[in-house]
C-alpha cells in the first residue's frame, strides 16, 4: 500500500471510533425521557372478579399481582 492509502485509512479509522465515542459518552450521560404516567401501579385487567395490577419498578421491569376484594 502507498503512504496515501495508509493515511486515508487512518484517517477513516479515527473518525469511525470519533463517532463511537461520542455515541457512547451521550448514551451514558443523557438520561431517557421521563415517562408519562407516573403512577407505578396500575389496573389492565379483570380476572375472575379480581384486578389486574402491573407494578413497574424502577429498573422498568413489571410485576403483576391480582387484587380480589
């Protein structure tokens, strides 16, 4: 390969991994959209006379239980 070749490489090189670190450095610094219902328990269902509660927690996992009066 000629000096030309390996600079235009380098060159491509250094401005791919540019990018990825900006990408990275926003990814872990901007923090997600909050979301728009707040509440973290919420009905979705009837099961049998029985509500269905989904609980998220903070990681944004659900949890279900069923609430029978």
């Amino acid at each position: 390969m000629t000096e030309n070749q390996i600079q235009f490489l380098r060159g491509c090189c250094t401005t791919i991994l540019a990018f990825a670190a900006t990408g990275l450095i926003a990814t872990i610094f901007l923090s997600p959209d909050e979301p728009k219902n707040n509440s973290k328990f919420e009905v979705i269902d009837q099961y049998e006379g029985c509500s269905v509660i989904r609980y998220t927690d903070p990681t944004s996992r659900w949890h279900y239980f069923l609430k029978c009066s």
